[in-house]
C-alpha cells in the first residue's frame, strides 16, 4: 500500500506491480474514507501532502 502525492504515482504503481505482480487499485483521498484509518500527512517518497492511495 501507498500513499502518494500525484508525482510519485508512476513510481508507486511501478513498485507495486513488481512486489504483487498485479495492477494496483487507485483510489483519491478526497472520495474515500475508513474509520479505522486516517491518511498519513505526507506522501510515502516526500514530504509533500498524499492525494492517492495505491492498494
């Protein structure tokens, strides 16, 4: 699972497809929610804000 800003999208993507060795879901932070869950503040590869979960 990922949680990334728009310019590591690709790299997320790509780094899920070798580990899984299948496309990822892609969901939008702003569209989806968990209660068990929250976001982290910032993308998995920078410290920019997250707007894609990668699954």
């Amino acid at each position: 699972m990922y949680v990334i800003c728009e310019d590591h999208l690709e790299q997320a993507i790509e780094e899920f497809v070798d580990v899984y060795e299948s496309p990822p879901d892609l969901y939008h932070l702003d569209k989806v929610s968990f209660t068990d869950w929250t976001a982290p503040s910032h993308c998995d590869f920078c410290p920019r804000p997250p707007i894609f979960l990668v699954v």
